[in-house]
C-alpha cells in the first residue's frame, strides 16, 4: 500500500487527470441511459450560444447582430468558443473542459493541503493525495463537470488565489482573482483575500500589494469597461435581472436564508467531515497558518453575500458549489490530524476506522446519487426546453417574435428572435421582471406572437384568454420531480 501511495504521489497530476476523467465519463454514461446527451441546465445553453456566436461570427451576442451582456461569464464563453471555431462537437468540447477542470480543482486542492499542513508533518502527503481523489469523486463536483456552466472555472480561480505563494507570486495572486470576476461576479469576494493575505506579519510587503494589485487590474479594469460598452453597467445583465427577479425571498431574515443555503454544500460528503473542519482550523491557528482561516472566511462570505442577495437553493444548490473544494482541503487536512487507524488505544482506533469508513461509504452513495441527480436533469431540460425549442424551430414562421423565460435552448435551437422575460438579454424588462400586468402590456409593446413558459411561472399570463395554448411537451419526467410541463401559447395582441 505504502508503495503504492509513493508511486501515485509522484504524478499527482496523471492521478486526479485519471480519476477525473473516470467520474465525468460515468455521470454521461448514467445520462446516455436516460436521454440523448444534453445538459442539466438551461442556463447552460445560454453560454452555449453566446459561444456559438463568439466562435462562428466573433460577436459577444446572445441574438446574432445583437451585441450584449446577457453572459455572466466571458471567460466561459471565450473557452466554450472555441469548440466552435475549430469545429469540435459543442458538447464533447464542453464534456472535455468540464473533465479538465475537475482534475484542476483536484490538483489544486492537493498544492492547498500541502501549503496549508507542511509535507514534513505527518500523513501530509497522504491527505493531500485522498483530498484530491475526493474531489473528483464528491458529488457536487463531478455534476459540476457535466453541468455546461462555470462553476468549476470559478472554483479553479479562487482555489489558485489560496494555492500562490504570498509575497513571492502575489502578481499572480492578483490574476487569479482577476480572472475569478471574468468567470463570475462573485470574484469580487477574493479582493478581501488578497487583502487579507497582504496583512499577515509574515508576508507584509507593499511591492506584493503593488504586484496584486497590477495583476487584478489588468483583468479587472477591462472586464469593467467591456460591460459598460455593451450594457451601459458596469455588471452583466444576469447580476441585476437574477436579483430582481428572486427579490421576494429576501423578505425571510436574514439568518434563516443564511441557514438555507449554508447547509448546501453539506448535503453529502462534507456532512461527516464538518468535526474535521473545526480540527483543521484549529490546528492551522495553532501553527500561526493564518491563510487556512482566511479561506474559511472567504467561504462563509460567499455563503453571506447569496443569502443577502440571492437566496435560491435550486440545481443543487451550484451558487454555492464553488466554496465545496476550500473546505474539502480542510476537511482532509483536518482529518489527518485527528483521525488515528492504528492507534494503540482501542477507542481511538475504532472510532477512527469507523469514521473512515463512514466517509467512505458516504462519498460512494452520493456519487451514485449525484449520476441519477445528472440523469434525471438533462432528461428535464431535453424533454421540456430543448423539446419546445426544437418544435417552435418547426411549427412557428421564421419571424415569429417568441416571449419566454428560459432563453437557452430556444436561443439555441429555436432560431426565432426572442423577448427575454428573465432580464438576461432584455434589460429593459428588470424593473417590471415579476410584475404580470406590466409585462403583459411589454409584449404587446414589443409584438410578441408566442408566449413559451411552465405554466405555473406565469399564472395569470397563460392563464389569460389572450394566451392560447398551442403545444405543450406531456413529458414525463419534470412532472415526476414536482414540476408542470413546458407549453406553448399564441399570444393575441390587446384590441
């Protein structure tokens, strides 16, 4: 076994590559037993557009000729791209980046527990190398992989600004959260890091804070006026129209929706690793490895900043999913120190090995959970919006103008101009977003001739004599998961 451990710590990378690619290669072969191949996820037909568009044409457009920012994530998109400019098949080339970046994510979080807990302490090696395996196998995370979106990016980013070494790399610190904002809004969380990172007595220095500072500005002060050019906002679309459009969930109080969505991240493998956690952090503190808390700090920032501004807990959870790997590092690492095996005393050997095994059963079930979870939503997003997409691409005129509020596979497949009643590539709608009688008045306004939503989103508009049904998708699998199927109205102009 010892040499075994010795023969795979020698190429870490290959590893995490290996069993990366092992974890995504199941989750598709569980979906291909359900659908054809797709994604879980509308949004991330989304970014498949835009990529398309970016790739095949060079504009940053959601609708062709119609510059925007309806995309929170360039970097993705710019990577998602190009797939398309070399004419790889979208979804292999999505499937490949997702694998990849899972193998990163693992590999990062095992530089993260060799920094955080030195390889002379004992087990250190060991730990860094499961804390990687465990990465590709934890279920969020192989979701991840396959999910289309940026989620993993964003991960990579934040783990790199932990991973560089402060003053040396503080340069490249700056330009790993800088590069975190290109992938989402939320890298504006890692500014705090750096910050704090800056001020620790023993990497104090303000060349490092000059070089951070350079290396985030040179990615954030164009990410910036790059908005602005297309938008008129220093944001993308999707930061204001998301919070305005869940605005009703921030009347709870605030520590309850922060009880929401904290315990996401939880709902698996880090469940039984939270005591582990607390030792990790502990041990970090007495060792004056201050960065390890910083890190906690980051995370529970993020969890803060959701539970202010968007409290969902929708597609399990995938806001949050980023925050999953910093505290998979301090699980592990605080594992190793707690946990004794081979402990002479009975006790300690015996609840250790039953902790272990606990974990490891636990990681096992919910991979398995994690695949079915993969299977039953691109089956959903295939049969509803790729469905309906594909049957308004068939049965409308070419210059119908479609209202609807999930964009993607209709941006995608449909091929007909498009009233975005989510506020993502239609701004002007965010004021108004779930307000039916004003947006019924829009869609008169702008001309709209079709109407596609889940019923139930919009009850007094499908609902309405002016709406009439002409298509709805009779599937069966969103209906089985507690939802309504997606249908299609005629929308008749007010006399």
């Amino acid at each position: 076994m010892s040499a075994t451990l010795r023969r795979m710590s020698a190429h870490p990378a290959l590893v995490f590559l290996l069993a990366a690619s092992i974890s995504v290669l199941v989750y598709l072969g569980a979906s291909a037993t359900g659908s054809p191949m797709g994604l879980p996820l509308d949004d991330a037909w989304i970014h498949q557009t835009y990529a398309r568009n970016l790739g095949l044409r060079g504009e940053f457009a959601f609708i062709p000729g119609q510059l925007s920012a309806g995309s929170t994530s360039p970097l993705w998109t710019g990577l998602l791209a190009i797939g398309y400019l070399v004419r790889i098949n979208p979804l292999v080339w999505t499937y490949v980046i997702g694998g990849l970046l899972l193998a990163l994510n693992a590999w990062l979080v095992y530089r993260l527990i060799l920094r955080w807990w030195p390889s002379g302490s004992a087990g250190a090696s060991a730990a860094a190398l499961a804390g990687g395996l465990l990465v590709t196998v934890e279920w969020h995370l192989a979701w991840s992989a396959g999910s289309g979106m940026e989620t993993l990016l964003f991960s990579a980013c934040a783990l790199a600004t932990f991973v560089c070494d402060w003053p040396a790399q503080a340069g490249w610190a700056g330009l790993a959260a800088g590069l975190a904002i290109l992938t989402r809004p939320d890298g504006l969380s890692l500014i705090p890091v750096l910050a704090a990172r800056a001020c620790l007595p023993s990497q104090r220095s303000w060349r490092s804070v000059l070089y951070a500072s350079v290396g985030f500005g040179l990615l954030f002060i164009p990410y910036l006026a790059f908005n602005i050019a297309l938008s008129g906002s220093p944001w993308p679309n999707t930061f204001y129209a998301k919070q305005a459009e869940y605005a009703v969930l921030r009347d709870q109080a605030f520590w309850a929706r922060l009880a929401t969505v904290g315990v996401l991240p939880f709902v698996g493998v880090l469940a039984l690793l939270l005591p582990a956690i607390v030792a990790g952090l502990w041990q970090a503190a007495r060792g004056r490895r201050w960065e390890a808390p910083i890190a906690l700090g980051w995370v529970l920032a993020l969890m803060g900043a959701y539970a202010l501004r968007l409290p969902v807990t929708y597609q399990h959870g995938r806001y949050l999913m980023p925050v999953i790997p910093v505290l998979l590092a301090l699980g592990v690492g605080g594992l190793a120190a707690v946990a004794r095996p081979r402990s002479s005393q009975l006790g300690a050997r015996v609840l250790s090995r039953a902790w272990l095994a606990a974990l490891a059963l636990l990681v096992l079930l919910f991979w398995v959970r994690g695949a079915l979870a993969y299977r039953t939503d691109v089956e959903i997003i295939q049969t509803e919006m790729v469905a309906t997409a594909r049957w308004v691409a068939g049965n409308t005129p070419p210059n119908s103008l479609i209202a609807a509020h999930d964009i993607g596979a209709l941006g995608y497949f449909g091929g007909r101009p498009i009233l975005d009643m989510a506020g993502l590539v239609s701004p002007q709608v965010i004021p108004f977003i779930r307000d039916e009688g004003r947006l019924s008045a829009w869609l008169d306004q702008e001309g709209a001739g079709y109407l596609v939503t889940f019923p139930n989103w919009y009850p007094g508009l499908s609902a309405s004599q002016r709406a009439q049904r002409v298509f709805v998708t009779n599937a069966p699998y969103s209906p089985a998961e507690g939802g309504e199927n997606m249908a299609v109205y005629v929308w008749r102009p007010k006399p």
